[in-house]
C-alpha cells in the first residue's frame, strides 16, 4: 500500500467511525431466552422519556427553518448537505456543550452553531419521573431553494 492510500484511508476513519456509532445506537437489543410481555413492555418504556425541544418536532423544524440563515459563499458555491451536531441537555433543559461532529465548508457548520446556541430550554429527559442529562445529535439540513 502507498503512502498516498494510506492517507486516503486514514482521512475517511472518522467519517467511518461517526457511521459506526449512528448505527450502534439505533441498534435494539434482543431478548433471545426472556420474552416479555407488551404490559412489562410498556411498564419499562413508561419510565423512560427523551429530552424534547418545546412543543415538539415539528416546532423544532419550524424554529431551525425560521432561524437558519444560509451562508452566502456555501449558497454560491452551491453547497447543499446536513451538519451534524452534538449537545448535551442538562436536568435543567439548558443546552452545553455543543459540538460540531460533521461539518460542510463555507460557514455552514459555524451558522449551525450559532442557532443551536441561540435555542430556548428543552424539556430534559426524564428517567422514572426524575430529570437526566442526556446527549442529542442533531443533524441541521442546508438546501438550497431553486
């Protein structure tokens, strides 16, 4: 192997990495030997729920949509495609933490950054009824109207 493959390689790792652990966690676990009853089911899941930005998915989408300016050189250049970011929720709902994980060029990913900052106080994520810190990745889409 050359040294320039070996770069080549070695540059797509993260992209790789960051697909890995998508995957791992959307993966479900399976029960093989227990199978469980949709009451004890639904007892587990009951005690369990995700963080929530005010009023919803939707009201997300409406405030990103509302909210994110495209970047005058990255709609010039044409460039369309998702940032992806991460952040914690704290017990609070405060966001901290922010992280882009996947970037697109001319601004995109610093103009993402700067709506997510900009974001009211999530509902936290509740573990048996109590407030938990919880991790989000978010991907912000940027599309060019035509």
């Amino acid at each position: 192997m050359t040294k320039a493959t070996f770069h080549s390689k070695l540059r797509s790792l993260p992209l790789c990495v960051f697909l890995f652990a998508i995957a791992l966690s959307l993966s479900v676990p399976v029960h093989a030997q227990k199978r469980i009853s949709k009451e004890q089911s639904s007892k587990k899941t009951a005690n369990i729920r995700d963080a929530e930005f005010p009023g919803g998915k939707e009201q997300l989408k409406k405030y990103l949509t509302d909210n994110l300016r495209y970047p005058e050189q990255a709609k010039e250049d044409g460039i369309e495609g998702r940032v992806f970011l991460s952040f914690i929720i704290t017990e609070k709902g405060k966001i901290e933490d922010i992280r882009i994980v996947r970037d697109l060029v001319a601004g995109c990913g610093a103009e993402a950054l700067r709506v997510i900052k900009q974001m009211p106080l999530w509902h936290p994520a509740l573990l048996k009824g109590k407030p938990i810190r919880t991790l989000q990745v978010l991907p912000v889409v940027f599309k060019i109207d035509r």
